[in-house]
C-alpha cells in the first residue's frame, strides 16, 4: 500500500479520467501568479504529480528528485546543496496561498505535506464536482495569465504585477476615498501622493545583487534563493509593490514600475520613489547610505547596522541558512526626502524575503501603523522617519512586524 493510502481523506485518483482532472487542476495552478513566473517550482511540482499518478511515488526521494528535476550530478552531497528542500519548502508555501484564496476553495486540491516529497489530493466538495472530466477537454487559461505566458523569459513577470496592482486597486474599491477623514494610512502615505508627478515603484531584481557588491554569490540554497536564481521578482518583493500599489490607487495617484536594474537616475528625479527590495535593489542600497539604519553585507552576514552605534547591537540573518532554519527577519521602512534624487522616498526592504514582507505588511495594516506611532513623535506624520521592523519566522512564513528601533529628524 502507498504511502497515499493511509490518509482517509486524501484521494487516489485511479481512473484516466480522474488523473486527467488532476493534470487539468496541475495546470491551472502552474499558470497562477504563485507559479507561472517561476521556472524551479513549477518543474518541481510538475514531476512529483506526475510520478504519483504513474504510482512511482516510492522513488520521490531526495537525491532521486536533485537528479531529475534539477539536474544534479548522481554524487551531490544533499547535506550541502539542499536545493530540493527548499523547493520543496516554497512549494507548500505557494500552494497555501493558492488555496487560501476563496475562488479556489471547490478546486481538486494539490498539497505536499512537510516530510514528504509525495504530493497529496483531495476532491472538492460534492456540490464542486470534478473539474474536465473529458479527456480530449481543452483546460483554457484566464487570458491574462495566457498573455503571460507569450511573454519572453525576461519580462514575464511585469504582465503578472501590473495585472495584480491593477486587480487590487480596483476589485478592491481601494481606488474610491471613501472617508473625508484622512486614515493613519493615508497619512503615511501622504508625502508620496501629494507630491507632483509621477510616482516611480522600483522593486528589486536578481541583476541588482551584482550592482550591491556582493563579491561571492552564495549557493541557491541560502536565504538568497528567492533573490539569486530564478530571474524573476520576488514573491515577498511582488507583496509589497502591491501593497504600495495599493495606497497609491487609492489616490488616484500614477505611477510606473521599473526594476531596478532598469531605472535611470534622471527618472527617479521625476517624482517621489517607492524602493521595494534591498540586497536585490541596488537603488535602496545606494540611497541609505546617509541614513542612521543602513543594510551591511559580508560573505557571511547580511545585517541592518546603526550609524550611531556601530559598534552595539546590529540585526543580523545567515546567509548561508536555509530558509527552514530562519527563525527571525529584520526590515527596515523609511520615509523621507532624500537629498541625493531631490524627492521624497519610501523604503519597503528586508535581509532576506520576509524582512520585506513584514515591513510591506507594517505600512499597509492601519492596526501597525497605529502601534508604529503610538506615542510617538507628534508630527509624526510629515517628519521624517526610518524604523527597524522585526518579524519571527516560522516554516519560512513571516509573524506579525514590530517596531524594535525608530529615528524621526
């Protein structure tokens, strides 16, 4: 008896028709946001489905998946290059989000169970039935997402954000101001939407880790594996541009997305500047450099450091830790008019992926901002500022952010 077999709940599609409607649920997640702009997880996933379905899943071991799926050598040390794991890892992290979301609660459901290299399936509910039954059935992906998919390698990735910013201003009702009273949001945000022109969203890319001085690239097994190796955004980066998407959408506000390897020093003086993303940013590096609370970087280390106390405390994550053994994150969010571009700024950026989540969830959350500013600088709203964000790690999942250090000028 499979492994599969000894879960009552979970489904063991047998016939050709039951394993097609896994194969059509297989592609309608690998054509999600939460896959399409990958190329790892993706191929990760694809194998392991389809070997359960063959009834192979006795072989889903880890040197066995390193070989096929990312074509390591028969004699790699796993020990060392534990690039299975955390794909692994990701892959039931994207899978969550997946199914997190409401429209997909009657789908065929997929999951991979920490431990284990076999993913499980589980029907929908009665009233849900199974989605394509018909084998010769053509499984038709939302046109966005098709679109995506023509895109070249190298750009896939801004049909996704553009349709995600768009889809939360608008579904959303963000873009209406609904309330004459201006929120604790609207208040943070208000140096950057008040300002004249056009507001330039510049997130992080692989290309900018070169830019940041970073001499020896570590191993994709690291915390730097969302940064260093799949030439696309990062999905914690992809989090915050929304998030900030948002606040800007609901002003009414334009803007424009650029990566940072892309953008020009003459356009982030065109208007206000929202940076996303800091050792893949080489823009947020370059722009702390005068502020108290700057990001540090060696071969080993990547640390927030505080230019009034240099030698004290700093806030450090391992660059050569997976991402399983992560048990805490530091961020840092920053408003301000920086000198050097002439406009005003705001800095969304972590050590490694949730260090920026939890910050990107500090400036979007009315309840965090109003603990952010309890007691606090009475003008707080239109000084200056820059705050560390702490946030506990747990299964590679960021906790709530918390303030652990401020300086307001």
């Amino acid at each position: 008896m499979s492994s599969l077999d000894q879960l009552e709940d979970v489904w063991h599609p047998r016939t050709e028709d039951e394993k097609h409607a896994v194969r059509a649920q297989l592609d309608m997640l690998l054509a999600d946001p939460h896959f399409c702009s990958s190329k790892r997880y993706p191929a990760f996933l694809r194998f392991v489905v389809e070997q359960t379905l063959q009834g192979n899943e006795d072989a889903l071991k880890e040197r066995t998946l390193g070989i096929e799926v990312f074509h390591r050598t028969a004699d790699y040390d796993t020990s060392l290059d534990p690039v299975v794991r955390l794909s692994a890892a990701e892959v039931r992290k994207r899978l969550a989000f997946y199914y997190q979301q409401h429209e997909h609660k009657q789908e065929v459901k997929i999951d991979l169970n920490p431990g284990s290299y076999i993913p499980f399936f589980y029907k929908p509910s009665e009233d849900a039935g199974i989605p394509a039954q018909n084998p010769d059935a053509v499984v038709h992906e939302p046109e966005t997402l098709a679109t995506t998919r023509k895109i070249s390698s190298g750009h896939r990735f801004w049909p996704y954000v553009a349709v995600a910013l768009l889809s939360i201003g608008v579904t959303s009702g963000l873009s209406v101001y609904i309330s004459q009273r201006p929120t604790v949001t609207d208040q943070f945000w208000a140096q950057i939407t008040s300002s004249p022109g056009r507001v330039t969203l510049c997130v992080g890319d692989p290309d900018d880790i070169g830019a940041a001085s970073l001499q020896n690239t570590p191993a994709p097994s690291t915390v730097y594996n969302e940064l260093l190796n799949e030439n696309h955004l990062v999905g914690s980066d992809v989090v915050s541009l929304i998030r900030a998407g948002a606040a800007l959408e609901s002003h009414v506000k334009p803007f424009r997305l650029v990566t940072a390897s892309h953008a020009a020093f003459p356009q982030l003086r065109e208007g206000s500047v929202v940076l996303v993303g800091a050792l893949d940013n080489a823009w947020t590096m370059r722009l702390m450099q005068p502020l108290r609370f700057r990001f540090r970087t060696d071969s080993e280390t990547a640390s927030i450091v505080d230019r009034k106390n240099p030698t004290g405390k700093s806030w450090t994550v391992r660059l050569n830790e997976s991402q399983s053994a992560q048990s805490n994150d530091y961020g840092v969010i920053a408003r301000y008019r920086d000198t050097t571009i002439g406009q005003p700024v705001v800095i969304i950026a972590g050590l490694s992926s949730e260090g920026t989540e939890a910050a990107g969830e500090m400036l979007s959350d009315p309840n965090s901002l109003r603990a952010l500013f309890k007691n606090s600088h009475q003008n707080w709203s239109t000084v200056n500022l820059e705050a560390v964000v702490q946030t506990q790690v747990v299964d590679g999942h960021p906790g709530p952010p918390r303030i652990v250090a401020i300086e307001y000028w």
